[in-house]
C-alpha cells in the first residue's frame, strides 16, 4: 500500500493562513489502513486545527468529508457540492489523490497535507516498512522474493557490499541487510545458485528514470469506447 503520514501542524496552518473555509477530504484505502488520511484523521485534524487558529486569533471554518478513494473521479463526485462551498481543499490522500481533485476541481486549490513516503506493508503495530520503488522491472523471482531495490540502502543487484555486519546494514544497524536476506531465503529454498548469477546492469527506463509512466491496457479502452 501507498504510506503517507501527516504533516506537521505549523506546515499544514501556514499552507492554509489565506484561506477561510477549509474543506478536508480523507481516503479510505492506503492512507485509512495507515492512519494518516482516513475519516478518523481528518476529524483529529479538523479539531486540531480549529483550536490552533482559534488561539491565534483567526476565524476559520473546517469542513470534514472522507471519500473511498481519492485518486478516481467517480468517488470524488460525492464531495462536490462541499467542493464548491469551500475556498481551499486541504487533502490527506497521498500525491495522486491530492493531483485527482486537482485536475478534477481545477477552479480550488488543492493543498497536500500528507507526506507521501513510500510503498510498504505493516511489520508490526504501529510499523510501516518499504518494499517497492515501483521499477517496473520485478527481479523479486531471482531474489528469493525480497526486493534488493528498495530493501538494500544502496539497491544494490549483484549484493552484498562489504559493510553488511551480523545480518545488518551498515547504513543503519536497525535496518536488516536486504542481501542477508536474500541469501537466508536462497540457501532455505536450495537455489543458492541464484546468487551466483551475476545480474545485468538494470534498465532503468522502465522506473522513474525514464520519466513519468503511463500503463495502457487497450482491451479495456475499447471496451469502455464501445
Ligand atoms: S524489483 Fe522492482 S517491482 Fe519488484 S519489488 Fe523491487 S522495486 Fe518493486
Ligand atoms: S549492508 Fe546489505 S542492505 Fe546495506 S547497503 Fe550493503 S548490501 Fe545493501
């Protein structure tokens, strides 16, 4: 899932300060299972922010709404009629529902009030972890399926580095040494041959290097045409 958390107050308060009637739209998919954009969210955030303002003097309106899911249109039309009382949207959706109510709603602004981090999964209460830099390019099927991109501090393919100590990253002791893994997971399966297959230099125009992406799946087009 897309992990997001939310932005610091005095962040959210300044992007807002020009602004009287603020529309806070939530979505209830990554950032719900998250706890940083969800219905509950955009109330504590709503509260937060009317006692904040109210300290400092300003006159502010907060209006709170939460839609299944922010990055597609036919969900967003549920909130357009509180869309067009509000002078500002104040989204905590990540970066592509906060760009959905943007192209959607071109006439408001749409301000981000979520730091969009990464793509993760839950390692424990209250713990998210990355798991994938979205490149477009799987290598999980040689790697016993643990991504050496997002999971070794330097996405190294052909690992380890010489700094991996006691199964650890020598970035960052708390982080597992993504190539310790691998080679545990290999050697458990009995394809430690696999590691020693050297890999290719990546190519990395299927990631973000080769600019913005766009999948087209044109059976689907022509189904929606007809
Ligand atoms: S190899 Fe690429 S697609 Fe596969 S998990 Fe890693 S970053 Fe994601
Ligand atoms: S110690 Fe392991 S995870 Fe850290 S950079 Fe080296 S190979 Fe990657």
């Amino acid at each position: 899932m897309i992990v997001a958390e939310q932005k610091p107050l005095d962040e959210i308060k300044a992007m807002i300060a020009d602004y009287e009637k603020i529309l806070i739209v939530g979505c209830g998919t990554c950032v719900t299972v998250c706890f940083a954009g969800g219905e509950k969210e955009v109330g504590i955030l709503a509260s937060s922010l009317r006692m904040a303002t109210k300290l400092d003097g300003q006159n502010k309106e907060f209006l709170e709404a939460t839609v299944q899911r922010q990055c597609e249109y036919e969900y967003n039309e549920e909130v357009a009629e509180q869309i067009k009382e509000a002078d500002v949207i104040l989204s905590l959706a990540c970066g592509i529902g906060v760009q959905t109510l943007t192209e959607q709603f071109p006439e408001k602004l749409t301000l981000p009030g979520l730091n969009t981090t990464f793509l993760g999964q839950p390692t424990e209460q209250g713990v998210w972890a990355e798991r994938c830099q979205a490149c477009g390019d799987c290598v999980l099927a040689l790697t016993g399926g643990i991504c050496p991109i997002a999971r070794c501090s330097k996405s190294l393919l052909n690992g380890p580095c010489g700094g991996s100590q006691n199964g650890k990253c020598e970035i960052d002791p708390d982080i597992d040494c993504a190539w310790q893994l691998i080679y545990d997971r290999l050697k458990a399966l009995d394809k430690l041959d696999l590691m020693m297959q050297i890999k290719p230099v990546k190519d990395w125009s299927t990631g973000r290097d080769g600019g913005p992406r766009r999948i087209v799946r044109e059976d689907l087009r022509l189904e929606a045409a007809s």
